[in-house]
C-alpha cells in the first residue's frame, strides 16, 4: 500500500544487500523510522520489542532472522539455536511457528553451502504469497461487503464496519487481513465508513489503522474500545471484521485483546462478526481455543502509563494511575467460533466449526484436519 502515494511494505529488501528493512512501528503515527535488520538477534528484538508485529508481519520477520543466522554459520546447531530464539520472542501469534517450521524444513534439506541462498529464497517466498493471500482474503471479504451495502435501505448512509486492533497492511507483509476487504470495497467505490477501536493499551487501532485507513483516504473514526456496544446498539454497525494470531481447529479465534467483548456485542445485535485470516494462522493441532491457546501476558506498565506526542513534539509517557496500582494485562483474548459469523480466508470463507475446518482442510489436501 502507499505512504504518501509511494508503494512501500512493512518489511523490504535492502537494494542490493541481503538485509531487510522494517518500519519502526512503535514510532508510528508522529514519526516514520525505517530500522534495518542483519542479524538473527536483530530480527528477534524486532519481534520482541514490536518494532514489527502482527500475526502475519512477526512471520516474515522471523524468516529473515532464520536467513539471517543460516547465512553466518549454516550448521544444524546454529539453525536450532535461530529457531529457539525467535520461536522464544512472542508466544500467541502461530505464524511464527509457521514460518519457522517451514524455513527449517525447507533449509535442513539443502546441503550446508546452499542453505543460505535457499534461506533467503524461502523467506522472499513467504513474503510474496503473504501478499497474494491477503490480497484474495480482500477479494472474498470484497464480496460479502458487496452484498451487505447493496442490501442497504436507499439513503441509509454508509456500510458501517467495526474493526480492532491492527490487522492492516502494517501487520502483514502488504494488503492486511481484515483490512483488506475494507481497502478492496473502497476501492471498488462501496460508500463505507470504519469505527477504529483504538485498542487499548498498545492503541494499535489508534495509532496504526488510523494511519494506514488515513493514508489510503478511506472514511474513519476513531472510538474507544468500549464504544462498540453502545454503537451496534444504536444501529451504527452493520458489520464487524478482525485479524486472528491463531484460529483452532474448530474454529475458535485468539486476537487483540477486546475482540471477544466485540463479538459478544455482535452477537447480541444481530450484527455478522467476521474473523479474517491466512491459513498458516490456524493451529491444526488444537481445537478448543480458550483452554489450549497461549495467552501473552506482557507488562502492566503499558496499562498504567501511556506514551504519546507532548506540545513539545517530542514522544512522552506519562503515568495514569496510582503509583502503585497493580495491572494485569493479557494480549489476547479468544472467541469462539460460535460467535463468528465465518472465517474469510484465502480460499473462501468457511464456519467457525470443527465442520467448517474440516471442509477447509480437505479442501487443502490435508490428510488429517
Ligand atoms: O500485539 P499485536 O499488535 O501483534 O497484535 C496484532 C493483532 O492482534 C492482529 O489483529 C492480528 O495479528 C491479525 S494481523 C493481520
């Protein structure tokens, strides 16, 4: 997508080297820093500190890391030792995992010096069906928005889309997951209007997918993440669509904290909640997601202070609470699929079911769902 009318990705090569380059996505909106990788612990500390993030994004960044390590030492230890340390960065996002399983595969069957340039090969890989992936969740997503709009009453404004967190282009290698649908229905002149949920307490929605819905001219608003109710219960919804960090084999989905609360929301309103995703984020080995899905607990420090741009234009961080107020602050939650409408993938959209996954993944040509 473009950044002031220049294409640009999250992650791209460096011209002429084998490095990468990622957009720094924690100085996003108030500055935009391009960060260079080269090695596998810079790739890992991207991962870790959220320089880059996002199911799909964490992935690519990952396959570089492995390339990275394998292109200075291309022994079976140091390729254990690569996947160790970026399997250890994020514990919810399965395209990690993913990602990794599939360039140790990939590279263990190549002979010690070609595995570098196989590496780097499978890691441009990755990225570039990452983008035709996303790009055909968009085409299905296109389709059910197309109908919804068209089902409209005449003059009752636009199709009005909830979504949260950041499942974007910034969180993916190009395109988005649940925004895809969204840059796709624009594009295709649907009138549509989005309520970003700002997603407390990284504030992805507020900081990432207002920028990037910003930069392509797509209508918008920002809402705290406890608007949602409120809004579908006025009859200011008509849909709802996520990204996913890791879908279940029946159907159950773990995304940004808040997203549950949503779909419940959804739910009570009769409003369609939508999950969108790739399929290397559905974890074939687990079905039920609330007992079995990692849940990343990270520093309550992000729920007691928050960071912003100070009349001074310089990135501040200031407390909100008590000193000493103690703060829980999980990731991720998990939805089950009984509240998901269908899960829009590359392939079509499917039931949030043990059956909707097993259509899917006979579809796929997999043995065993
Ligand atoms: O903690 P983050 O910012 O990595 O969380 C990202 C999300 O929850 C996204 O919704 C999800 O990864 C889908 S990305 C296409």
């Amino acid at each position: 997508m473009k950044i002031q009318g220049v294409p640009h990705r999250p992650i791209e090569i460096v011209p002429g080297q084998k490095t990468v380059r990622i957009i720094d996505q924690t100085l996003l909106p108030h500055a935009l820093e391009w960060c260079e990788l080269a090695t596998l612990e810079a790739a890992a500390e991207a991962i870790k500190t959220m320089q880059v993030r996002g199911a799909p994004l964490i992935g690519a960044t990952a396959a570089y890391g492995y390339f990275f390590a394998v292109r200075d030492d291309a022994s079976d230890v140091m390729r254990a030792r690569a996947y160790d340390l970026l399997m250890a960065t994020r514990p919810t996002a399965v395209n990690l995992r993913w990602a990794l399983n599939r360039m140790h595969r990939v590279v263990a069957s190549a002979s010690l010096v070609e595995r570098a340039a196989v590496a780097w090969a499978e890691a441009g890989a990755i990225c570039e069906e990452d983008v035709r992936t996303n790009h055909a969740i968009g085409a299905h997503g296109l389709e059910i928005f197309r109908k919804m709009a068209a089902q409209k009453p005449p003059g009752s404004g636009p199709l009005q889309i909830v979504t949260h967190c950041n499942a974007g282009w910034l969180a993916c290698v190009d395109w988005g997951t649940a925004i895809a649908p969204i840059y796709q229905a624009y594009d295709a002149g649907i009138n549509l209007h989005v309520w970003v949920s700002e997603t407390r307490p990284r504030g992805q929605g507020a900081s990432l997918t207002a920028w990037e819905l910003g930069q392509h001219a797509v209508p918008h608003t920002l809402v705290v993440d406890n608007e949602a109710g409120h809004l579908a219960q006025r009859g200011l919804v008509d849909v709802m669509i996520v990204g996913a960090d890791r879908v279940t084999s029946r159907g159950d989905a773990a995304n940004k904290i808040g997203t549950y609360l949503k779909a419940l929301a959804a739910k009570a309103h009769n409003i369609p909640f939508y999950v969108a995703l790739p399929v290397s984020t559905i974890d074939w080995t687990i079905a039920d997601g609330v007992r079995d899905i990692p849940i990343e607990q990270r520093s309550g420090r992000e729920v007691t202070h928050m960071g912003g741009l100070g009349a001074d234009g310089r990135r501040q961080e200031v407390l909100i609470t008590p000193a000493s107020t103690p703060a829980r602050n999980d990731g991720f939650d998990v939805t089950p699929g009984g509240l998901i409408t269908g899960l829009i993938t590359e392939h079509g959209v499917y039931e949030a079911s043990a059956e909707g996954l097993n259509r899917l993944a006979i579809q796929l040509g997999r043995t065993k769902a």
